[in-house]
C-alpha cells in the first residue's frame, strides 16, 4: 500500500505526478481509442480478448474524463 511519503516523492520527482490543462483534443483522441478498443471487442470471439478490450475501453473513456476536466 502507498503511503503519503510515496506521494509526496511523486510529485518532487522529476517525471512524477503533474497537472495538466484540460484538453479537449486530447480526450477525443482517447474517446477514439475507446471506440477501437470497443470495435475490436465485439469482432472478438475469445472470450479473453473481450474482456481485455473492454478493460481498454472503459480505461480509455475514464481517461478522456479526466484529461477533459
């Protein structure tokens, strides 16, 4: 488990955490990498590739939530 020792040393570290400005190209890129992954999961008949692709693709969306706010 991550202590706040951990975090702190994210956010001094050079390549850390950071903060970003909200970008809205940025989301529509990862909103189209969400669709991909959701094309490729319904093609799929392994029952694994589907779940992985549907990983990636709630993954992605979340992520274009985030680079968006």
């Amino acid at each position: 488990m991550k202590t706040l020792k951990d975090i702190k040393w994210c956010f001094r570290n050079k390549n850390g955490i950071s903060l970003i400005e909200p970008s809205a190209n940025l989301a529509e890129g990862h909103i189209k990498i969400a669709e991909e992954a959701l094309h490729e999961m319904q093609k799929s008949d392994s029952r694994r590739w589907k779940t992985i692709e549907a990983y990636y693709t709630v993954y992605e969306s979340v992520y274009a939530i985030f680079v968006r706010l």
